[in-house]
C-alpha cells in the first residue's frame, strides 16, 4: 500500500516540476526573445549560456536551485520545438527511464 503512495508523490512531483520549469521557460522567453535551445537546454534557466545563441537579455535565475532530476534519478528531457506544435517539450521518461511504457513507466509530458 505505501508503494502505491510513494508512486503516486513521485507522479505528482514530476508534474509539479514540469510545470515549474514551464513558468520559468515562459519568463526565460520573456527576458531574451526566445527559449533556450535544445543544446542549451534547462540548464539555461539556473546559469546564463555561453553557447549560442547567448542571450544578451537573460536576467536570471530563473529556478531557485539547479535542475534536479526527475524522482527515479533520471534527466528530464527538453525538445524544441516541442510536441503538438508547441514550442517546448518537456518530459520525464518514468521509472524505467526509457521512452514509451505504462504505470509507473509511462512518460510524463508538459503537453499533457
């Protein structure tokens, strides 16, 4: 029974992390005129890039600590463009860290 629990505060955390990250990149857009790259990634929202494109007007941090990994100690993933037309992506692959799966191993997106 706690396991079940346990999983369901893992799903939960992801979600509020994603969305997190989500409000951050919107403000990151708002600052410099565009989203980091793909290259650049989250890391751009806790230290400016030094990779281009830099951004002249990057005035964070935008998170308050660096980008943690996802509850099952895995990366989150950050495409752009991203899913559904829309400019970024950002998931978590779940407990197996493999793309696909259902349970605890189903991805979590930010278009969801």
């Amino acid at each position: 029974m706690t396991v079940r629990y346990l999983d369901k505060a893992k799903t939960a955390s992801v979600r509020s992390q994603i969305e997190t990250f989500s409000m951050a990149l919107d403000a990151y857009y708002l600052d410099c005129g565009f989203y980091p790259s793909q290259d650049q990634g989250l890391r751009s929202l806790w230290e400016k890039p030094n990779n281009e494109p830099v951004p002249q007007f990057w005035n964070g941090p935008y998170i308050n600590k660096p980008v943690p990994k996802d509850p099952w100690g895995n990366d989150y993933v950050y495409t752009v463009p991203g899913t559904n037309g829309l400019p970024f992506s950002i998931r978590s692959l779940g407990a197996d860290g493999r793309e696909g799966g259902t349970g605890n191993d189903a991805d979590i997106g930010s278009w969801e």
